[in-house]
C-alpha cells in the first residue's frame, strides 16, 4: 500500500521539515492529530508570508499545536554557512542540511527582479564531463523542504531590505528530474498563492534530457519554463560532452521536446554552453539551426565557466558573436547568458567545490 506523506514522515529518522508539505498533506496531517483544517493555511501563512523562524512565533495557534508541530517537524531546515555578496549584487548562500552536507543558493539581481538558483540534489550523478556539480557523484536527494527552504531563506534576507524573490530558477546542483517527485512538491509550494506565490511563469526548470520525465512533465501540464541543456549540434559531440547522450539519444530527445511543446502549447529554452574549439564554431551554429529548425524556442548561449578540475577553454568573444549571428540569420531567438556572481564562484558547484574538497571527491 502506498505511504501517505504523513506516514512517510513517521517513517523517516530525522524530523522532517515542515517546508516539505503541500498544503494538503498538511491539512492531512491535522486532521490526522485532530486538529481543524483551516490551521493549515494560518500555518502557511506563518511559513510564507511572515516567515517566522519558530514555531513559538505562530501565536495564532494554540501551545499544545505548536508544541506538537515542533515535536514532528523541523523548522531550522538550512543553516547558513557563507553568504557571499559580489560586486554586480549576486548574493551566493553555502548552507549546511541536518546531515552535514551542504548546497549552493544563488540570488541573482536583474533589471526585471531577483531570481533565485536553487540546488535540487546533493551532487549529481548525470556526469557532464564541463560540471563541477557532478565532482563526487550523487551524495543523496534533497526532500522538497529543502528545496523551499533555500528560497525562504534567501526571502528573509531580503526581507531586510524589502525586496522580494519574483523568480526562481531551478539550475542550481543537481538534476531536477532525477529527483522528480520532490522537485514537482517543491513547485507545487513555491507556486501556491498561500504559499511564496511565485507565478508559474517566473519559474524555470532545466534539465539534461531524462526523456522518461520530459513526457511526464509535459502531462503535469504546469505552465512554467523549460530549458533543455542542448550544448551540442549532433550526436557525436553531445554524447562526448555529456554522457546521459549515451541513453537518452538525441532524436528521442528532440521527439521529447516536440511532445512537450505540443502539449503545453509553451517554448522551450535550449541551453548552449559554448566550448571552446568542441562545439563553438560556425559550421556547428548552422548544424543547430537545423537540429532545431520548426522547434519552437529560445537559445541561450552560455560562454563557459572556468572550473580548475576540467580543461575546457573559453570561446572568444568575436566567435561568440559569430555564432549567435549565424543562429539569428536562420530566424533562430537566441540571447547570450549574462554572468553573475564572477568574483564569488557563483557559477553551479563552485562555491561547494572549493570549500567543501572532502564531499566533491
Ligand atoms: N542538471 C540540470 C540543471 C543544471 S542547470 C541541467 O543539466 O540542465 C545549469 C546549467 O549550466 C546547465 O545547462 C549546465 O549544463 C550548465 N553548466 C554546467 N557547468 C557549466 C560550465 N562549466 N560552463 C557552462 N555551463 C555549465
């Protein structure tokens, strides 16, 4: 018989965070401990719009419910162990789980609003050869509470200067859909309106081409944004590139994406990070135009970021410019990736690689 959430949770040897819980699941779980329902939505109006930090806080609740929220959840999901500011404003958070482990956060500030990167597992087992994130392979999946809580917390940072999260990116360590369940819960509770009610639209998930949950998602039907991380013209170069080409081929994933595209009546966003002298030249601008030919999407090229542990060099300005201009005489959208954050490591696992050596080898 499946596990309900609360039974899950019983079941687990830490508490669990309270963050993990949809707004169902925890009216489930009141009902449960003969409680009234409509307590759930004071509680996440406590979680989400006041952002308290204890349970002692939710004054509206009586002793004995916040006594026994605190006996089976945690609150203190993160803690904080570096935050970094650069000079462009990017903020880049090091936080440590219950376990020891720690994960990136990364709050970039654009002209349209703050956006926060998050981490979707501890380390990643997907092995792009150009990714810090995958140093150390795959630790452990974060629970959906620890995927929120890394926006809560970046939040209430904010808080102190009264701005506010408007977008979240999911493109932080990790494979999102290697950890569906928890990453879909997560968007269920960044999206609701009695949770943090970050519209649909001004949230964005990326993944590497687990083409089995590519089809699942379209299903979900969420109008959220799509970004495949592309990074190659053909077969050859992508699967030398990244290894999960090996598996989920190309033209499956292009079927994938058609799927996705057809169902969800949205565009998509490729991901194309530029290497230098692999996939960077003109003759592999027009092969991708052709991959993608009749594709509804955007293209984003992404000049690569230096990681000590890969040899991969940067693309030249100059050849950058070349490549997005033979993109664009095929009618192709295409933008180059602004960087953020370049004197604090804030490119995906940098952070974590240098200070944390012991969890990355
Ligand atoms: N695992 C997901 C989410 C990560 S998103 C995915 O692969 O899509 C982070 C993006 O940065 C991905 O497109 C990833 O391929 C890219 N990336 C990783 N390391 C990079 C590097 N050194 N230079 C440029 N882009 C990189």
């Amino acid at each position: 018989m499946e596990q309900t959430a609360a039974e899950k949770i019983t079941a687990a040897e830490q508490k669990p965070s309270i963050y993990t819980l949809q707004l169902h699941e925890l009216k489930n779980w009141l009902k449960d401990n003969n409680e009234k329902a409509f307590r759930a939505e004071q509680i996440f109006d406590w979680l989400y719009t006041k952002r308290v930090t204890s349970f002692d806080e939710m004054t509206n609740l009586s002793k004995g419910l916040r006594d026994s929220l605190s006996a089976n959840f945690s609150l203190t999901t993160l803690k904080t162990i570096i935050q970094q500011e650069s000079s462009d404003g990017t903020i880049k958070f090091l936080f440590e789980l219950h376990d020891g482990y720690s994960i990136e956060t990364v709050l970039m500030r654009h002209d349209y609003g703050n956006s926060v990167c998050v981490t979707t597992q501890v380390g990643c087992r997907i092995g792009c050869t150009f990714c810090a994130s995958t140093l150390g392979g795959l630790k452990r999946n974060l629970e959906a509470g620890e995927i929120v809580a890394q926006v809560v917390k970046v939040q209430q940072a904010l808080d102190e200067t009264n701005e506010r999260v408007s977008s979240v990116v999911i493109m932080g360590i990790g494979e999102p859909f290697d950890n569906y369940d928890s990453m879909l819960s997560f968007l269920k509770i960044i999206n609701h309106d009695k949770g943090l009610n970050i519209g649909a639209r001004h949230i964005t998930v990326s993944t590497s081409g687990i083409i089995p949950k590519i089809y699942k998602f379209a299903d979900e039907n969420m109008q959220i944004n799509f970004a495949i991380s592309l990074h190659a013209p053909n077969t050859e170069i992508r699967s030398r590139l990244m290894p999960i080409n090996r598996a989920y081929k190309l033209p499956d994933l292009m079927d994938s994406i058609r799927y996705y595209i057809n169902k969800t009546g949205r565009r998509v966003s490729f991901e194309y990070g530029l290497f230098g002298g692999v996939n960077d030249q003109v003759e592999h601008a027009e092969e991708l135009a052709k991959l993608i030919k009749n594709v509804k999407c955007h293209v984003n090229l992404i000049p690569v970021n230096y990681v000590p542990e890969r040899d991969y060099v940067r693309t030249p300005k100059d050849q950058i410019f070349a490549f997005e201009k033979t993109l664009k005489k095929h009618g192709i959208n295409v933008t180059i990736r602004r960087e953020h954050g370049h004197d604090i490591d804030a490119a995906c696992g940098q952070l974590r690689a240098k200070e944390r050596k012991e969890e990355t080898r």
